[in-house]
C-alpha cells in the first residue's frame, strides 16, 4: 500500500469528537490534568511531529456570568474542562478532534485542505432505499460501542480526585443521549440539595451553537461507524403539522395498538431502551447517570396539556420568530424579551416575543407535544425524532443568520448564565469548542439545507423574472428602435465625412480651437442626453 494511501486511512479511521477520550480516561491523565494523546499517524501527542497541533494549556474565559449561578467550584461543568484537564491538544490549520486526527467540518483530504459541502435533506423526500438506510443506521448506532469514548459515572470527587478514575463503556447512540443529558443535569450541592437553575446547553445564548455541533458530530460518529462518508441527518419541516406525521411505522414508529404510550411493536425503536431520564433518583443519590437500561421509548404525540401547547408551531410563527433582529437580549435566558434565541427556543410568545414560561412554542413545543421521553429534557434525546427536530431547528437558526448577517460580535461576550459566554467552551465536549466560533454560516461548517438551497434559487430567479418579463414585452419596439437608431447613426455618419472632407483645405493655423486645456480637465465620461 503507498503511503499515500495510508495516510488517507489513518484520517479516515481517527476518532470523532464526544465526551472523554477513552484514551485520556485513566489515574495518570487525571492526575497530570492532560489529555494529549497521540495520533496514530505519526505516534506524537497530537501529531506534533506532523505539524497536525500540540499539547498546550487551556486558556479559559475570564468573562463576568450573569447572576443565574451562584456557586463557584462546586460542580465539574464549570471552568470546563479545567476540573479534569488543563492540558489539551490545540490543532493547527484545518485539523480538529482530541489529538488533531481529524479535519475540521467542512474540510477533508489527508492534509484536510479539500472543502466540501453536504446536504441535509426533508426526511420526506428521501426514497425508500434512502429512508430504509437512515433508520438501520440509527438501529446500528444503537447497538455498535464507541471505540474512541467512555462517560463518566462519578464526579471528579467521587473519583477521589482522580485517584479512583469511575468511566464506563457506552454504544454510540447512547453516548449523545448522555452528553445530552450531563449538559443540561442539576448541580449536585451535597447530602440531597441540587440547584436545578443551570443547563449549560439551554435556555441561554449557547442553546443554537451547542446543539449544532452536538448535531455535526453526532452526524460525523454516524459516518464513521458506517463508512458512509456522505451520510448526512435529515430534517422534519414540523411547520403547520396537525399531526405527528413521521410518528409511523414506516418511519419513526407508530402508536402501540394497545398502549398509546408505547411504540408499536413493528417498529424496531420499540426494542429500543432509554437511558437518563430518572433525574429525581440521580439527584437523591448524589450521582450521576450511568446509562443503565431504564425501559422503553414512551411516545403519545397530541396528548400532551393543550393549555401549555395547543398544537405545534405555524410558518406564520416561524417567519415572525425570524424578523427578529437582536439574537439575544435582557438577562440573556429564558426571561428574554425580544430574543430571537428565546422565541426560537420557545420560552417567549411566537407572536409577541415576550417571554412567557407558562406557554410552550417553537421548539419547545415539539418536545411537549411528543408527550413522552422527549418532553423531559435531559433524556429527550432517547427518542431518534430529537435529531430530526433539532435539525429543523438548525435550519431555522441558519435562516436567521443568512437574513440579518451579524458579525461574531453579536454574540454575547460577557454576563450570559454559565457555560454560555462567547469564549466559554460547551459543555461536555473534548476537544474544546467555544460557543461563538459556531456562530456562523453552516456553509462555513460545509453543510447546507435542501429547502434553502431552493430558496436562495428562488429569490436570484425572483429578482430577474420581472425584467426578463419586461423585456418580452417590448422585445418588438427595442428591434425596431435599433433598426431606426442603425439608420440615424450612418446618415450622422456620412454628414460628419462630409464636412471633415471640405473642410480638408482650411488652415491649421486659422481652425478654431474646440476645446481650451482648462475645459478638457473637467470634462467628464458623460452624455447630456
């Protein structure tokens, strides 16, 4: 095998990102606060040998938070990752992942300098065969451990420090639900108290960016695992929905014939086993999930308490959602007016965007409608329709972006909750990623939407069809005008000759002089016609 060759499966076969590198999951990384392990390629922390990234230290936020945490140094989320590690690689150029072994996304190639860009596509769109494939590689993910990752099942405490090092095995699917799950969890506070006002994925800034890179590796570990590399996470557009229309067989699973709060039996998502969703036994316990076996998906779309949300979210609400020009705003959480993150999210009213937490919408409202394990949020990614629904989300939140263009800078830098700053890194991701570097375009990310792509031909074709229009119409009277014009232009032509020819014989010395110097420096590229 050439080396190229094998080099271009040792960027292939790297690990993707997640939670805690197995490799980095032992007494000795724990107690040196570094995880630097190294890459394949070369054997060098982080492929320093390659010029791939080296191990440095991490430089952290030291921005104000706002007033919603009061605590310090009493939950292993905050500063993250410092409570473990201080000591990360830092890639150079185009490479990312825990020991610079993979391309940032948007880019591959052996050296990542090839761009490319993917298509999430309307999972209705999709053909049979393409459908069929999406749903047995959620079935694969299911069953299929992750190679390159653990989850902790103690706090750093418990672990005695590091000393007593408390990790376990988790499939692939699985370990986003409890990455889900650790970001959004209570703050254990000791003996049976817990500060339930934290969640460093929601109900703040962060909410958009982190669920975008959750989306793009959770997207990424599924290309990996089946060596698709094409493989892209398709959408629901839940917009003027009057019912749960992927709820069925053929596609997400339908309604238990018996059981309205179950699966039905032909679906191969009633077999499935959900996980981290007993936050109140977790919490009396003092611990954390271990992603231990705790029944069945429970679905029951459309029976969910109709006076918190009526049905689920219009177009009319989308687009309003939409014409809002500040992403953030006030105490930057869920008591946000005028925010298009907390409309969006929805914990501000789709018609008014004034907060108000005893309604439902937007995004909030698919959760509830579900009626099930979605509608609790820590474990609401046990149900596979989570990645379809906050793929449309993503979408939207790509819409906005394209329409009012902010710059980096709109994102807040200082005084959101905690975890949601603009240089705070999201929680619980290794390697590190800063919230507002995922405040961008998903075209810069190397992905696009279907139905914004049909757009954006829309409005170019919206823009010309009116002139082209016009021009058909008076398509007869601009031939006949250029014939006239052809006409006008060759008799000026032959009188211009003319004069030119009689005047031939007249003195240089005594022609007038047509245009004085001073006359010819202001002249301008004009027509007075």
């Amino acid at each position: 095998m050439s080396l190229f060759a094998m080099g271009f499966l040792l960027v292939i076969l790297q690990p993707c990102a997640g939670q805690f590198p197995r490799a980095c999951a032992n007494t000795e990384s724990l107690l040196r606060k570094e995880c630097c392990p190294p890459w394949a390629g070369d054997g060098s922390p982080c492929g320093e040998l390659s010029g791939r990234g080296s191990c440095q230290d991490i430089l952290l936020s030291q921005a104000p938070l706002g007033p919603q945490y009061p605590f310090s140094g009493v939950d292993d989320r905050e500063d993250w990752p410092s409570v473990f590690y201080n000591r990360t690689c830092q890639c150079k150029g185009n490479f990312m992942g825990f020991n610079c072994g993979e391309c940032k996304f948007g880019f591959s190639g052996v050296r990542c300098t090839e761009r490319r860009m993917r298509r999430r596509r309307n999972i209705f769109q999709l053909t049979r065969s393409e459908k069929n494939k999406f749903l047995a590689y959620l079935n694969l993910a299911k069953s299929t451990p992750s190679r390159d990752y653990v989850i902790a099942t103690g706090t750093y405490a418990q672990m005695s420090n590091g000393y007593n090092p408390m990790f376990q095995n988790i499939n692939v699917y699985d370990l986003f639900v409890w990455v889900h799950y650790y970001a959004s969890r209570d703050t254990l506070l000791g003996g049976s108290k817990v500060w339930r006002d934290v969640d460093f994925a929601h109900e703040a800034p962060g909410f958009l960016p982190w669920h975008r890179v959750f989306l793009l590796l959770w997207e990424r570990e599924i290309q990996k695992i089946t060596g698709d590399e094409h493989f892209t996470i398709p959408y629901w557009d839940w917009r003027d929905a009057k019912s749960c229309v992927v709820c069925t067989d053929e596609y997400m699973g339908g309604r238990h014939p018996t059981n309205p709060n179950l699966l039905s039996p032909a679906s191969f998502f009633s077999s499935w086993q959900v996980i981290c969703t007993r936050s109140e036994e977790y919490n009396s316990r003092q611990a954390l999930c271990n992603a231990a076996s705790e029944g069945p998906i429970l679905r029951n779309p459309g029976n969910n308490d109709k006076s918190r949300t009526p049905r689920l979210p219009s177009s009319a609400e989308v687009e309003f959602c939409l014409s809002l020009t500040q992403y953030e705003s006030g105490s930057m959480d869920k008591m946000a007016n005028y925010s298009f993150r907390n409309t969006l999210e929805g914990f501000a009213d789709p018609h008014t965007a004034i907060s108000n937490t005893s309604q439902s919408g937007m995004h909030n409202a698919l959760h509830i409608y579900m009626n099930g394990s979605m509608s609790e949020v820590q474990g609401s990614a046990n149900d596979p329709i989570f990645v379809l629904h906050h793929a449309f989300v993503d979408s939207i939140f790509e819409r906005w972006l394209r329409r009012h263009r902010p710059l980096r800078e709109v994102y807040p830098a200082a005084n959101a909750p905690i975890g949601h700053n603009r240089e705070s890194y999201m929680v619980p991701f290794i390697p590190l990623y800063r919230n507002g570097d995922y405040f961008i375009s998903s075209r810069e990310l190397g992905y696009d939407y279907e139905y914004l792509e049909e757009q954006a031909l829309g409005s170019f074709q919206d823009f010309f069809v009116p002139y082209l229009e016009q021009a058909r119409q008076i398509w007869a009277w601009l031939v006949g005008a250029a014939v006239i014009g052809g006409i006008i232009t060759a008799l000026l032509t032959g009188i211009t000759l003319a004069c030119k020819k009689k005047r031939s014989g007249t003195s240089a010395e005594i022609q007038p002089l047509l245009i004085e110097s001073e006359d010819y420096n202001n002249m301008s590229y004009q027509s007075n016609l």
